[in-house]
C-alpha cells in the first residue's frame, strides 16, 4: 500500500476488498525491481507477442501494442511492474507508490482520482487496483485503457496479476522469474518455520482495524499456523475481513501474538502498547511476543511478501508461545 494515514489505509482497505496502500522501504530479501527508475528495460519483447488478451478483474482487456506509457494508480502493482522489468515504461505512478525508490511519484490520488490528470500523461495503459467503476468510465471517456488489479486474496492470485502484468507490458519471462523466486522463497521459509497454533491481533491503526484469517494477510500468516482473534468480531464478513476491534474485545482475547502494522506512520511498538489500559496484562506484551512489521510491505501483496512471511516466521522461532 502508500503512505496514508493508518484510518484512512483501513477505510480503503476495507471497501476495495469487501485493499490498498501504505509507506515502504527496501529490504534484502525481496525480488529486486528487473528494471530500476531511469535504467533500460530486459530484453524487448517480440512484436509477435501482441496483441494480448488479459483477463482482468475489469473484463477481457485487449493491449495492441506494448505499452511505452504507464501509469500506475496501485503501489502494489508499481512494485511489481518494476520487479518484472517494466520499469522504464512506467511515466507516472500515484502519490503512494514509493517503492522501488525513484518511481515517478505525482500527486495522482487513486481515491479521489481526477481523470484528465491521469489523462495528461497520455498513457496507453492505466493500472489501478479495485478502481472505482464511475473513474474507470471517466477514464474510458478520454478513451485511457485500464487494467483493474485489485487486492489479491491469496497467494495465487498475486502470481496471477503478475503474470497478467508481465503479458500486458511484453514481460511474461521477467513475471515468470519473479512467480518462480518468490515460491522458491517462500517453501524455503516454510520448510524451516516453526508453525504454531497460535493465535494474533493484528494491528493497522490505532483504532484497532485488524485482518481476518480470510484477508490476503491472514492466509499468510495461516501457512505458520496462525488465526486471527478477529475471526471472532461481530461483522467481521461484513466488513469484508477488516473489523475494527475495540480494546475490551482485544483484550478479552488474550492474543498470542500481537503484530503491529503501524509502527512507521504511528510511531507503534511494545514500549508505547505496553502503556494503553490494560494491555500490560496480556500474554503477548509479558512475554515479548509483539511483533513489527514494515507497514507497506503489510499492506501490499506483491513480490515482497516474501518478506513478510520471513519477518514473522523468524519471529516465532525466537519467540515461540508457550
């Protein structure tokens, strides 16, 4: 996700999966972006790849040509248009696209989008995560193809839009590298993990939005073994998966984990939790077992979730729940 205000991030999070955005930063273990901003792409793709058919989440799109002018309204899908190497033909991303350092931020607000702005990059392809029908018809009108990526729910569907990627931008094998090394990555940390039965809350903000074992995040963190307390949240479905808790609730709970998906934009850690009503009595705060996570990489679905699943695997080796 982007750099929004964590109420805001699960507002949004909560309507576009019933996902996106948030603030990110480099890590070692990720896939690294095939084309970084201002270099060269891989290997040009044949002219005989187009044009292409992709079935998008917005319907059969047919691309004619590949695309030289991108724009990317999605942080997700800006990570990884330049993980497959489709970066030099990125001209715009919207003002939450952070990651890889030295994308072409603007001002572009996916939420409250204004078409003729995107409309004046004169982009032959517009990506955009669970856009909202009305802009991508105001996109339409100024004749702007779009290709709707919206939050992934597992795994699977991540490969898939990579794949859909890498076949609408003339990168198939670049989308086909980064499929393989992320599944690489990924049974390599589950062949070592130490899985738990074990149960969490998992924090977006300060006002207790969390994920449900059904969300993108909560099937991650179920191959370790996890469930989420939120599971059990009055209008949790309803709420598409992203219940706000309240303290009461988290606190009756008694969570094993608790993992914090707050901790760049809200400053969040066991110090300042360990310090709100009541929560110095729960058994993840005595027994260390609160967790930080990089809020972008918490909140997008991409190449780097890898890490992620990295971050809380080593965590629960060092920490395990007794």
């Amino acid at each position: 996700m982007f750099t929004h205000s964590r109420p805001a991030l699960a507002a949004l999070v909560a309507s576009v999966a019933a996902l996106s955005a948030a603030a990110a930063c480099s890590s070692s273990s990720s896939p690294a972006p095939s084309s970084a901003p201002g270099s060269g792409t891989t290997a040009p793709a044949s002219a005989a790849h187009f044009p292409v058919t992709v079935h998008a989440a917005n319907g059969n799109i047919t691309i004619a040509g590949k695309p030289a002018a991108i724009v990317s309204l999605s942080p997700t899908a800006t990570e990884m248009l330049y993980a497959i190497g489709a970066g030099a033909q990125v001209k715009a991303v919207d003002k939450d696209s952070d990651y890889p350092a030295g994308t072409p931020r603007t001002t572009l607000n996916a939420v409250a989008l204004n078409a003729e702005a995107v409309a004046k990059y004169e982009p032959d392809l517009v990506v955009a995560a669970g856009l909202a029908p009305a802009r991508a018809q105001q996109l339409a009108k100024l004749n702007v193809k779009v290709l709707d990526e919206p939050a992934a729910t597992d795994v699977s569907q991540s490969y898939e839009q990579l794949t859909q990627l890498g076949e609408a931008t003339g990168h198939p094998d670049g989308a086909a590298t980064v499929i393989a090394t992320m599944k690489q990555k990924i049974a390599a940390t589950l062949k070592t993990a130490s899985k738990q039965t074990a149960t969490y809350y998992y924090e977006l903000d300060q006002t207790y939005y969390s994920v449900t074992s059904t969300t993108f995040i909560g099937r991650v963190l179920r191959l370790l073994g996890l469930t989420s307390i939120a599971d059990a949240a009055k209008g949790a479905a309803a709420s598409g998966g992203y219940p706000q808790l309240s303290a009461e609730f988290i606190l009756k709970a008694d969570p094993d984990y608790v993992f914090l998906a707050d901790t760049r934009c809200c400053k969040q850690s066991l110090t300042t939790i360990g310090k709100r009503p009541g929560w110095s009595a729960l058994s993840s705060v005595r027994g260390g077992r609160v967790i930080s996570i990089d809020d972008s990489i918490a909140s997008r679905w991409g190449p780097r979730v890898v890490d992620l699943l990295s971050t809380v695997a080593t965590a629960l080796q060092q920490h395990p729940a007794t």
